[in-house]
C-alpha cells in the first residue's frame, strides 16, 4: 500500500472535524474521497500532509509519518494540490514550476518541464505570464503540474474542478488520466462531481460528517442507490 | 551648475546606502508583514564589528567580509531567538518586539563600543577626488560597493533556485511548504541577508557621518522614505525609491531647508508619499493586517 | 465582555442587608476603594517632600501621557511609536507661551491641548486611511525627526533653540497653605485625574465601543457602514491632546524645555510604560507611569546602558508573557480574593 490511513481524527482548535477515518490508496492507484460540503475532505488531505492537527495513524511508503512537518511530507514525494490551487501569483508560471522541482536534485528536471508542456500545452503558451494572471482553468493546470514537477508518489487534489467550465473539466480529467497512465503516480482525489470521479477512480469513500459511511471498490459504489440519489443525480 | 552637479552627485552616494537600508527592509517586511524598526541598530553593531575587527589589524576588506558573516550569523539568530517565538502573535506583540530589540542592541552596541563618536576608515580614501572633483574617492567606492551589493541580491533572487524559493516561501509560506521548502529556514536566512547588507550600508555610511552608536537613526528614516516611496512590498521600487530620496535629501539640503531639517526632508516624504501615492511609485497599496 | 463597563454584573440588593453587621460590610466593600485611593492621592503631600514629591508629580504626568497613547493604541489598536512628539508641543506651547507672552498656566493648556489634536489629526488623517503599518512608520519618523524640527532657527525665537527655554512653576494662590512642590503635584494629579475620568467615560461610550469593535472585528465594523478611518483619526486627536497636556504638566514642573529630551527614547519610554502598565486599561497607565519614572533610575546606578537593555527585555517579557501588564495581574490577583475589580478594561 502507498498511503495506509488508520483511525485518523483531526479538527481546528476545539472543534473535532474527523472522527476516525480508515481509507488507502495503492500504488499508481486512484482512490477518491467524496462527501456533501463540509464533510472534511478538505481537513482529511490537510491531516495527510501536517498541516492541521491530527491523531491517528498515516503510514506513506511503509514509514509512519503522522506528526511530520508539512515540508518533510512533501520531501518524502506527497504532492498537495490545496483548495484554492495554491498556486504563487506573483511568480511566473516557470518559476512556479521550478518551486515544484525545488526539492530535486535529479537531472531529469529539465525532462519534466518538457513532460508539464506536452501534458498542459496551454502552459507552454504562458510560460514568462505571472500566475496571478491566469484564467482559473489556466491556474489549476499549473497547480496540478506544479505538483508533478515534484515526481511525488502521491498527488493529492482537492476539487481539481472547482469553479471551471465543464469543457474544462473534462480536459483536465482527461490529462490526470493520462498523467497517471504514464507517470503511476498514485492519486487521492477530492471532488464533487462524483461521476469524473468515479470514473477514474479505482477507490471510492464516501464522507458524512467526519465519518465514511460506504468505502468499495469505485464500480460497486457507482451501483449504490443511496449514491446515485445524492451524488450521482439519476 | 557645478554646484548642482555636485549636489547630484553627494545625493547618489548616499542614495545608495538608503537604497540598501530599505532593500533590507522590504525584504524583511515581505515576509513577516512588518517593518523591522532595529534595522538600523543592527547595522550600527555590525559597523562597530567592522571596527574593532580593522582595529585589530585585519586588512579592511578581509574585515569587510568577517563582518558581512558575523552580520549574517546575528541576523539569523535573531530571526530564531527572538521573531520565530512570536510570529503568530499579534500585531503589537511584534511591533513590540522590534521596539525592544531597537532598545536592546542599540544600548548594548553603546555599552560595549562607548558612546563616542568615532572615525570609521574608507577603503577608498588617499585616492583623492575623482570624476573632475565631483564626487569624493569614498563617495565613489561606496556608489560602486553599494551598486555591486545590490546587482548580486538581484541575482540570488532572481537566477538562483535558493532565491526563487526564498520569494515563493515569503510570497506564500503554505503552499511553499507543500512543494518542501523549508519557510522557516528561508526566513532565517532572509534575515541574515538583511542584517548583511544593512551592514554594508553601515560601512559605507560611517567614514561620511562617523560612528555612534545612534549613527544609523536618520539614514534609517530615509530608508523608510526610500521604501515608501517605491513601494513597501516591491524590492527593485525601494532600491529607486532610495536613490531618489537620497538626490532630493540633497538638493533639497542645500536650496531649500539648511541641513539642519534633514530629518524632518525625509519626514515630509513620508507624509507627502502617503497623501499624494500611497502605494508609491511602482508598488500596490498594502493593507496590514492591523 | 461582563463587568467591562459600567458597573459589576452583580450589585448587593439593600434588601438582603436586613442585619446590620453586612449592611456594613457591604457598605465598607463599596465606599472604601474610592476613599482609600483618594487618601492614597493626597497622602504623598504630607509624607513625601521636595524631590521625592517631585518624581512623584514627573511619575503622575508619565501616567496622563501613557494614557493618551493607550487610547489609541490600546483601545483603537493602532501602533503610534511617536508621542513624545506631542508631549513636546504640549510643553513647548506652554513653555513659550508662559515665558515669552506671561500667560498663566491654565490659560495655556486649551492652545497645547488644541495644537496637538491638530498636528495628531494631520499626521494620522493619511497614515489611518491605509491601515496600522503606515501609522507606527510615520509616528516613529515624527519622533525622530521632532527634536531637530524644535531646535531649527526659523522657530528659535519661540522655542529658544538648542538651549530651550526655562520658565517657573506657578505659585500656589495665597488661600492654599502649599509649597510650589505640592500645589505642582495637586495640579497634575487634578489635571490627570479630570484626563482619567474622562477617558473612562470615553472608553464606555459609544464612541470607545465602536473603537473596540473596530479594533477587534475590522471587517464586520466596516460592513456596518462605520466610517473606520474617521474614527480612529479621532481617536488619534485625542490622543495627542492628551499626551500634549502631560508635556505641558511636565515644562511647568521641570520648569525647564530642551529639544533633546523629546526625541525618540521619549516616545519609545511612553511605549513601554504603556506596555508594562496594561495595553487598553485605564489604570494600566498609572502602573506605567511609576515604572517609566523609577525602573530607570535604579537601572541607571548599574550602567548607563542599562536602562535601555532592562526596557527592551521587559518590554519583551511583558509582550510575549504578560501582555495584559501590571494592571492584568493585579485584575486577576483581585478577582481570585473576590474583590470586584472596576478597572474598567477589556
Ligand atoms: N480553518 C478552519 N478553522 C475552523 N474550522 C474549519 C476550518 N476549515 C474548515 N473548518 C470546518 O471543518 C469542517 C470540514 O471542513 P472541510 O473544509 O474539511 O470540508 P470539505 O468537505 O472540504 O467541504 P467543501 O466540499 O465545501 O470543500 C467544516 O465544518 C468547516 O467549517
Ligand atoms: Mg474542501
């Protein structure tokens, strides 16, 4: 298993968001994570990666890592791709991609910056534009390729398709297909539509309240009734 | 004219010790959010280092360099001891803070150095005047030291990964820790920068206005008008803004005011700066978080 | 937010003090803090003399000029690292006034107050407008650029120049069986307790609760439709004129004005005076008052560096581990005996 989760519980401050949560992703697996807002989804990937506080157990790679700092998790090949994209504005879209190899020291760098162009060819285009100019579809695409500039072992993303055209949306899904067909990465995916989701995914959970309620293979969760009515739409 | 020229000249000397004070400061403040008030006592410490160091018989660049590493070590130190533990704290907490480490090394420099006023040397002098009499050997030297400080911090920022990731770790710490920056270290060493070219300037003012321990006070005031007035969160902008400041302190010492109202020329840049351009020349108008 | 202003949540019903002994009781609890603090007041007239009374008074009028920078920064929450600068014209309009055109003291404090609230209104008018930073840089600039600015020829015949201007303590009306000494500390501890009283009203009006709200909830107070700029510029002007009237206390009795003793160290001891004593605390000033007059002067027997290091320490130690200052403590020591504290703070 790349990322083995066992009883994780996280909250800010006094408030317990997540009260307990099992869930795994395989290598080069693509497992999502779905739920209605305020679920803790969101709080779930910030727990992976230390960046709010959590107890519970978070093997990566075999090693536990709960309690690491945030920098350390990314250094062990966990790439975050945050909500709001987290992506630096000021900067340009190649120098936001170099931050992403910062960690590196390979000299296949160059090599992937080639990779980020022929998967995003739109990119390619804006490549001395500051990112804080860019179309938000424009951004997410940099974000997420920001992160694989990282060659990390697992990609976490939150809402890849948050707030973008559905013409949009299908491109990206379509370049995360092909990302993890020739990269195998493994993949956490946060998302809402759930039909995408389902459709990449070899894993799904289903998030209520801080709790999973229904965990399976994602074919089977496609199936579930209850699914279907609250997700899913028909 | 020559008068003028002359003028002109003396004003881009000092122009870019201002020019370095409020690089040090920009660079601070863009990534904590405020403006580090003991600025201006560090560099005055690290000046009485330079000091004690040529006194004790190093050649003067070798202390030059001695000290720019002792400048950096105390930067960082300072950035550990004393910033880390409050950076969440709030606003007043870390005005505070800076107010009191004002206090602490400007009276601890007094204490240990004396409160005289001493000669600092140049390296420059015995050269006598240059360009046709206009501007001093020192005054020269110390444009060329100050121009050579300032291209170098350009390009760390700009072509070195340690410097691409020290702007990203100040422009959004989270998502440079998601990409395994080390923020914290980054700060650090942003600090250490700092505190060394605010050094430098210490340097290179103090043959001009002689060492004491309240030696950086008013080149501190200018930095800050310099800062404003290119804009607090743009680092080229305050480089210009100092040069400009340091050209209208000048001409406007001789024509305008007297030199008595020096302090008071670069107060009225301030106010002046916030009533006609708030966000200054080239930058954005910040909103602290106050 | 309870017991903050106005009186305490709980007031004694006279109907429960049916037996004597706790009609009493009650009657000690409620009449004694104000009695005892005003023969607290008064008593240093008698037991001290000369000198010691006259620290007293410098300590008195430290207390009225911490408390006009605690208005704006304890209760408005903005940064001015530059009082001094109006503690130098409060005692600059009344030095020059009193010596160059025979004005009587009192005549001379609405102009000092008057000029302060003015230049505190110019100078905080563009800084407030774009938020906190730009005030603590411009008010730190004015503190260092104010002791070049008082001694400059153009202003010489008023403010005397590098030498300043001397003039004397008012005497004491025949009626009053007082030395100058203690008519000076009668004036400052009534000038300063009129400040204080109306501070405190101040800090519970409307005006100081929208300030707190401010402070506090920027961005709620902003969407409902308060003008936050106009208020804290107010706030501001106040402010200055009540640190201006402490700098007037403070020429008449020194009796003596110089530029360099209203430069920077001037606003940065205010600074911490207001720190140590409690930020946005009435009393608070009062503590801080006392420790700017006399935590140096024992610091300064060790070395002349001394002073400056012991601040900046206890200035951080009070930052990081007691922000709420002396008067916090003492709140909290009061309220674990049971003794309802009137501080009227937040
Ligand atoms: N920084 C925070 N401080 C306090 N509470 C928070 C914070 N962030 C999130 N929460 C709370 O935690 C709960 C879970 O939030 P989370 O962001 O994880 O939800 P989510 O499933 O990602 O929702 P969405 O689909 O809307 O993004 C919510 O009730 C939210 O209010
Ligand atoms: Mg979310």
């Amino acid at each position: 298993m790349l990322l083995e989760v066992k009883g994780l519980k996280a909250g800010y401050g006094t408030a317990a968001v997540l009260h307990g949560l099992d869930f795994e992703v395989g290598e080069g697996d693509v497992a999502t994570l779905l739920g209605a807002n305020g679920a803790g989804k969101t709080t779930t990937l910030r727990a992976i990666c230390g960046m709010v506080r959590a107890e519970g157990e978070i093997v990566f790679g075999g090693e536990r890592v709960s309690k690491e700092a945030t920098e350390s998790i990314a250094r062990r090949g966990v790439a975050h791709v945050p909500e709001g994209r987290g992506t630096f504005m000021e900067l340009t879209v190649e120098e936001n991609l170099r931050l992403g190899a910062h960690t590196r020291r390979d000299p296949k760098v160059r090599q992937d910056f080639e990779r980020m162009c022929g998967w995003f060819p739109l990119l390619k285009e804006r490549w001395r534009q500051q990112a804080g100019t860019l179309s938000g579809g424009e951004q997410q695409m940099l974000a997420i390729a920001r992160a694989l500039m990282m060659r990390p072992r697992l990609l976490l993303l939150d809402e890849p398709s948050f707030g973008l055209a559905p013409l949009i949306v299908r491109d990206i899904f379509g370049i995360l297909r092909r990302v993890r067909e020739e990269s195998g990465v493994g993949i956490l995916l946060v998302e809402q539509n759930a039909t995408l989701a389902l459709d990449l995914a070899e894993r799904a959970y289903l998030l209520e309240t801080g709790r999973i309620v229904l965990a399976g293979p994602a074919v089977e969760i496609r199936q579930d009734e209850a699914i279907r009515r609250s997700y899913l739409g028909y | 004219m020559d008068a003028f020229l002359l003028q002109l000249a003396a004003g881009v000397a000092t122009g870019g010790i201002y020019a370095s004070v409020a690089l040090a400061i920009v660079m601070i403040y863009r990534a904590t959010h405020h403006v580090n008030f003991a600025q201006g006592e560090m560099a005055t410490l690290s000046t009485f280092v330079a000091l004690t160091l040529i006194q004790a018989g190093l050649p003067y660049w070798v202390a030059f360099a001695a000290t720019l590493a002792v400048s950096f070590v105390m930067g960082t130190l300072v950035e550990r001891l004393i910033m880390r533990p409050v950076q969440h704290a709030p606003v007043l907490t870390q005005v505070g803070v800076y107010i009191g480490m004002l206090l602490i090394i400007g009276n601890l420099t007094g204490w240990v150095f004396g409160y005289t006023t001493k000669v600092f040397p140049s390296p420059f002098e015995g050269h006598g005047p240059a360009l046709g009499g206009l501007i001093s050997a020192h005054q020269l030297g110390s444009v060329g030291v100050t121009l050579a400080v300032l291209l170098l911090v350009y390009l760390f920022f700009t072509q070195t990964s340690l410097g691409l990731a020290m702007r990203g770790a100040a422009y959004n710490p989270a998502s440079a820790k998601m990409v395994g920056i080390r923020v914290g270290r980054m700060l650090a060493l942003g600090w250490g920068l700092a505190a060394m070219i605010g050094a430098v300037a210490g340097m290179m003012v103090a043959p001009i206005v002689f060492l004491d321990p309240n030696m950086m006070l008013g080149v501190l005031l200018y930095a800050f008008a310099g800062a404003l007035l290119g804009g607090i969160d743009n680092p080229a902008g305050a480089v210009a803004g100092g040069f400009l400041v340091g050209v209208l302190e000048n001409l406007a010492g001789p024509y305008l005011v007297g030199t008595e109202l020096k302090l008071t020329v670069a107060l009225a840049i301030i106010i002046g700066v916030l009533v006609l351009r708030p966000s200054g020349l080239f930058g954005r108008i910040v909103h602290a978080r106050v | 937010m309870e017991g903050v202003c106005g009186k305490p949540p709980i007031r004694p019903n006279p109907a429960d003090a049916s037996q004597p002994a706790r009609g009493a009781a009650i009657r000690l609890r409620r009449y004694l803090p104000p009695v005892a603090s005003l023969a607290a007041i008064l008593a240093p007239l008698w037991l001290l003399e000369g000198f010691h009374l006259f620290q007293l008074t410098v300590a008195v009028i430290m207390a009225l000029a911490v408390l006009g920078l605690n208005i704006v920064t304890g209760y408005s929450g903005q940064i001015s690292l530059g009082h001094g600068a109006f503690f130098a014209i409060g005692a600059y309009v009344t030095a020059a006034l009193m010596s160059h055109a025979g004005w009587s003291f009192w005549a001379t404090l609405p102009p000092s107050a008057a000029l302060c609230g003015i230049v505190g209104y110019g100078v905080g008018l563009p800084a407030l407008r774009l938020g906190g930073l730009y005030l603590a840089l411009v008010t730190f600039s004015l503190a260092v650029a104010v002791p070049q600015l008082l001694k400059h020829r153009s202003l010489e015949a008023w403010t005397g120049g590098v030498q300043g201007l001397f003039l004397s303590k008012p005497e004491p009306p025949p009626w009053l069986p007082l030395d100058p000494d203690q008519h000076m500390y009668l004036l400052a501890v009534l000038v300063a307790g009129c400040c204080f009283w109306l501070t405190s009203n101040l800090v519970c009006s409307r005006i100081g609760l929208a300030l707190m709200a401010i402070r506090d909830h920027p961005v709620a107070a902003e969407a409902s439709g308060m003008d936050i700029a106009a208020l804290k510029t107010r706030a501001f002007a106040v402010s200055a004129m009540i640190t201006g009237v402490a700098g007037a206390l403070s020429a008449v009795t020194i009796e003596y004005v110089a530029p360099d003793s209203f430069g920077l160290p001037l606003s940065i001891t205010l600074f911490v005076g207001m720190v140590v004593g409690g930020v946005a605390s009435v009393l608070g000033p009062v503590f801080g008052g006392l420790f700017v007059l006399f935590v140096p002067s024992i610091a300064e027997s060790i070395s002349r560096a001394t002073p400056g290091v012991v601040y900046g320490v206890i200035l951080i130690v009070f930052l990081v581990g007691m922000p709420d200052g002396i008067a916090g403590l003492i709140r909290r020591a009061a309220q674990r005996i049971g003794w309802s504290a009137e501080d009227r703070t937040t």
